[in-house]
C-alpha cells in the first residue's frame, strides 16, 4: 500500500490521551499488514515533549503552532489537511473522541473524502482498508472496505489495550510547518466539572441506571441498592439529559471513566460510548429485559428480567446478609 | 431566528435486529423505525431557540419510511414547516446526501436565510461520515459539534461543547453556522397523540424533487452481522428472589459483601 498509516495523536490540556497509545497499538498491526511505516502526526502549541511519548510509531510529525493552543477543530483540520496534501499517507486513523471526532469529520469535508466512522478494528488487504464498524447501538456489526484515498477512520475507544502502544523508545521527530488563518469558530474557555455531589470515579460500588429505569421515581429503587452497597448511583446519557441525575454522573464517552469494583447496570443496553466509560470496572452485572442486549456481551453476569423487580429483590437480600 | 433542522429515522434498537438475505443490510420486513434520537434533540433546541427569539422552525429531511410520522410530530411540537426531498432512495451515502441537501437548501425557495441549520450529531446507522460538517464545508458556514448548549444573539451563537469527565467548552461561532447537537438543554418535549392527529389533519408535508446529484461513495459494506463476541455473560436465572440470591451468593464469593 503506497504511502505511510498514520495516527492523530490526541493532547488533551497537556497530556497525551490514552486512545493515542490505542491508535499506535493499532495503527502498528495496519502498517504490518501494509508493509508502510506507521507515522504518528502531533499537532500544538509548546506541546513537543509530548511527541516523544509516540516511540512505537517509526516516526513522528509534529506541527508547532500558537492557534493549535486550543481545542479549535477547524485549525487542526486544516493543519492536517496541508499536512496529507504534502506527505500522502495512505489512511489516517483519527480519535472518536468528542474532543477529536470533529477534527476528523472537518478534515473529511476539506478533502471531499468521507469520514468512516465507528470503526473498532481494521486490516490491511490486498491494498484496501477493510474496517469492522459497530451500528444500530452495538446490535450490528458491518464489514466496510474503504476506497477513499486517503481514508479518514475514525477509531472507537478501547480498539486495542493502551499497554500495547506505549514505547520506551525514542521517537524520531520531524518538526512540519503549517499555515493557519483566523478560524470562523473561536474557542472562549473551558467549562469544568460541575462539582458533584459525589465523586463517581472514586465509588467502589455502583449502580447504573439507563433508560430502562422508565421514570424519574424509579430512581429510588436504585439509590436503595446504592445506599445498601455502600456505594452511588450513575447513569447513561438518556437519565442525565432527562434531567434525573447531574451530569457528574453521567459514565461514558462524555461523562466519567469508572472502575468500580462492582458496576450493577439497571436498563442499560450497551452502545459502545456508554461501554467505553465503564468496561474496565472488576465486576459487572447487567439486568436488562432484553435477552439480546449488547451488555450481555460485556457484562460478567447478566439478568434477563425487570429491573423494576430485581434492584428493589436484591436490596432486601443484601439487607438481610448484611443484618 | 429562523432555524432549519435536519432529522432522519433510523432502526429502533429496542427491537430485534435481523440481517437480510443479501447479508450486508438489515432485514427491512419487520423493522419499526423511530427518529434519530439526537435529531430529536436538535428539533426541541430549534423549538427553545424559536420559544425564546421567535422565528420559524423548519424541518428538512430525505424521504423515507414513516418519515412522515416524524414530521408531523414535530409539526405539532411547534415546528412551523415540513419539506421532505422525494425521489430518491432512503437510504444515501453521506456524501450524495450532502450533494442532495447542499441543492435543496441552495434551491427551494424560502429555506434559507436562516440563522442556524442544527442536525443530530450523528445517526447510529451512519457509517460514512456525519453530515453537518460537509454541509457547513458546501455552503461555507461555521460548523460545532457535540453541542449542548445553544445562545443566540446578535449574529453570534455561543455554544457549548462537551469533550470528557464532565468539561467543556465554550465557543463563540458567527452565524448563519451548522451545528450538530449533542443534547438540547431540556429533555425533549412530549406531545399528546391528539396533538400529532391535529397536526395530521391541519397542516402539509411539502415535497420536492431530488435534484440531480451525481450518486458518490468510497465506502462499501461487504458483510454485516450480529456482533462476534469473545465473552458473555454468564446469566442467572430464576424469579427476582432467586436471581438476588444468587448475586449475593456471587459478591459474597468476591468478597464485596
Ligand atoms: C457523541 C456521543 C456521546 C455519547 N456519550 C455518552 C455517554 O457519555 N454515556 C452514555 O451512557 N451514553 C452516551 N451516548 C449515548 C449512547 O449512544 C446511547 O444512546 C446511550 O448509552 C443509551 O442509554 P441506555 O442504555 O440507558 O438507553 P437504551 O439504549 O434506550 O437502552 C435501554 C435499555 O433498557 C432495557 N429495559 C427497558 N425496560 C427495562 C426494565 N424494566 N428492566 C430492565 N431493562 C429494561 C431495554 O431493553 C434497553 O436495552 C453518546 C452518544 C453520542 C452520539
Ligand atoms: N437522510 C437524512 N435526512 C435528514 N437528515 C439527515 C439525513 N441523514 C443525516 N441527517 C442529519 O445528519 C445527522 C447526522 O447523521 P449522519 O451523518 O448519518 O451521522 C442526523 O442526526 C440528521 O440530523
């Protein structure tokens, strides 16, 4: 396959993010199978340091310049596209996170080429991309070639472990220059955490409620449970956009990454951004009334009935163990 | 304010999903099909920008199935025009949608000015890109995605963005601008079926021919299937009071009892 696979890597307020190092582990496989170098591209303002955490790509392009200070998608859309224009790498893998998804999806619009999106794993074969994407919440799965040049793919969190693409090596870095010119869209400031009544990430015991929870007052239910555990009560995106937790609670690809010892999941079905926030917790169990739901794949133990039934069933039990 | 959103239906995952006899798209037969839910909050962001500025909301969508029922629902919410592009397959890769609506907005009278076009973020069946940004990129407008939050006034949207662990951010973008909407900043409003049945009743879908767009796309599905999974859960069974029992007896096992 002409032309080098390369990665967008992610700095997130001065840190390179971890699906950077998921990119490379990934990234790596896809430059074997095409017999190219993988090339990891960093795009900042005073963030070369950050360039050499990127030692398992073979080599490293960072792009240094006082409009890529903020999170502009537009500015680091168009720094790639000079970039691509230039250099020609054969696809670029870029983050699906809600931090760089837009880069990618403005940066295919520049191009005229399209953004593949959802895409958790990817070949390379006979000269073609052949990506795995996951639809319809995590219930399908498509089986997608990629003939746009170069294809533009945007990666799922948690595509390959983050152990996989780190590197003591030292990275080969070559300084690229880009032209920037005044963004139609300014960035203002950062918005931070609300401060929450409780600290999700710190809970060893949680229950998640998701939409199958039906009503507000059902979320008593939960907090029963949570109380009992010892633990907190979270959600998936539909409860907090309800209005029925704060967005403190929220655990996904918006909200927190929790890794609790014990995740009980009330009516979550599973999409791969609420997965994405949660999988890493020790123990999971998922009720849901819907035997084929996506959880059931990434629960360590599944129910499948009313959760409605079961939380207000196990808090009595737990209650009575516990005396 | 004049807004102009965006909406398509997409399969309702709450039903079981089958693959079709050509195994590289979902068994049509006996799909139930529901608005995309970010569409859903793109509409009722329009409706509270509209609520609190006046103007008019109006709706543009490809044809499809049950399309219509989207429509009026969202006629009876408040939105005050429904134009529906016929003549062509539902089904689009992004890049001639984008062609299809690019013309359509360019074309048919009384679309445009407006101040703002909002669209879902994106669909969950969507595999080629999501359309806000290639539309603002054909029209030449500002576009923000994974929007929360919407402020308008005086050729300025202030936007709120959500990145992760509960940050975001804040952005200043000119109008007229595309927006993909993560999440208005109310639930979405629930309308009474009499409501949808008025709306039926009193007011139009306007459709209007496709235009003639070249069909474009680099992107083609080989096969599609269920999810393979390398693990599943191990599943309790019983009544309520037995499956409790049964996941104590498990954390007691674990030791988180
Ligand atoms: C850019 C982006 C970012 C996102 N970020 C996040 C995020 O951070 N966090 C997040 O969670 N989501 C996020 N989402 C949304 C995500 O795609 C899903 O829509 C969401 O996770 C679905 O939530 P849910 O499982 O509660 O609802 P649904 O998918 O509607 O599932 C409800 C489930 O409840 C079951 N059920 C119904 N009744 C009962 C009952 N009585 N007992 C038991 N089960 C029942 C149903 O079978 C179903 O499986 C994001 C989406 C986008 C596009
Ligand atoms: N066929 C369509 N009709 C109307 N709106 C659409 C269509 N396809 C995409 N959109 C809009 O673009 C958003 C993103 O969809 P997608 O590009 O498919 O991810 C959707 O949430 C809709 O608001």
């Amino acid at each position: 396959m002409a032309g080098n696979i390369w990665i967008i890597a992610e700095a997130w307020r001065g840190q390179v993010s971890e699906i950077t190092f998921e990119l490379l582990a990934l990234g790596r496989e896809v430059a074997g199978q095409a017999g190219a170098p993988l090339e990891a591209v960093l795009l900042g303002s005073n963030a070369r340091e950050l360039a050499q955490k990127l030692g398992a790509a073979d080599s490293v392009l960072y792009a240094d310049n006082a409009a890529l200070a903020d999170p502009v998608p537009e500015n680091f859309a168009t720094a790639l596209a000079q970039l691509i224009k230039e250099k020609q790498p054969a696809a670029v893998l870029v983050p699906l996170t809600n931090l760089s998804v837009d880069v990618g999806v403005v940066l295919a619009a520049q191009l005229g080429v399209p953004f593949l999106n959802y895409c958790k794993d990817l070949k390379a074969e006979g000269g073609n991309l052949t990506a795995t994407c996951v639809l319809y919440g995590g219930k399908m799965e498509a089986t997608v070639t990629a003939s746009a040049k170069p294809a533009i793919i945007g990666i799922l969190p948690g595509a390959r472990p983050v152990e996989q693409g780190r590197s003591d090596k030292a990275a080969t870095i070559t300084d690229v220059a880009v032209t920037l010119a005044a963004p139609k869209v300014h960035f203002k400031r950062y918005l931070e955490s609300e401060a929450g009544d409780v600290d999700i990430t710190q809970k060893d015991f949680l229950v998640a409620v998701g939409r199958g929870i039906q009503t507000k007052d059902n979320l008593d239910l939960a907090e029963d449970l949570a109380a009992t555990l010892g633990g907190a009560v979270c959600g998936s995106r539909p409860v907090i956009d309800q209005g029925w937790l704060g967005l403190s609670r929220q655990v996904g690809k918006s909200g927190m990454l929790v890794k609790p010892k014990l995740y009980v999941m009330l009516g979550i079905s599973g999409a791969p951004e609420h997965v994405e926030g949660m999988k890493g917790s020790q123990c999971i169990i998922a009720v849901n009334t819907d035997a084929a739901a996506p959880i059931f794949n990434v629960a360590h133990y599944g129910v499948v009935g009313d959760a409605l039934e079961v939380a207000p069933a196990l808090t009595e039990k737990i209650k009575a163990r516990k005396g | 304010m004049d807004i102009l959103v965006l909406m398509k239906v997409v399969p309702d995952v709450v039903e079981e999903l089958e693959v079709g006899s050509d195994g590289k798209s979902l068994d049509t037969s006996f799909l139930r099909t529901i608005i995309n839910e970010r569409d859903d909050h793109a509409l009722e962001q329009a409706l509270l920008l509209k609520d609190k500025h006046g103007g008019k909301v109006t709706l543009l969508t490809l044809d499809a199935p049950d399309i219509d029922d989207v429509l009026f629902t969202a006629l009876a919410k408040g939105a005050d025009r429904a134009v529906k592009i016929c003549g062509v397959e539902s089904v689009q890769s992004t890049q001639t949608a984008v062609k299809l609506f690019g013309e359509t907005i360019a074309k048919t009278p009384g679309l445009l000015p407006v101040d703002l076009i909002l669209t879902g973020v994106s669909a969950i069946d969507d595999l080629d890109g999501l359309m806000a940004a290639p539309i603002a990129q054909q029209l030449g407008w500002p576009y923000a995605g994974v929007v929360t939050q919407v402020a308008l006034a005086d050729k300025t949207a202030t936007v709120i963005k959500e990145f992760a662990g509960g940050v975001r951010g804040e952005y200043e973008v000119p109008t007229p601008a595309v927006l993909g909407i993560q999440a208005a900043e109310k639930p979405p409003r629930y309308v009474p079926v009499a409501k949808v049945r008025a709306a039926m009743k009193s007011q139009t879908i306007e459709s209007v021919d496709a235009p003639a767009v070249e069909a474009a796309t680099t992107v083609e599905v080989q096969q599609m299937a269920k999810p393979q999974v390398t693990g599943h859960a191990e599943m309790l069974e019983g009544s309520p009071e037995e499956v409790a029992d049964k996941i104590c007896e498990l954390l007691a096992k674990r030791g988180l009892l």
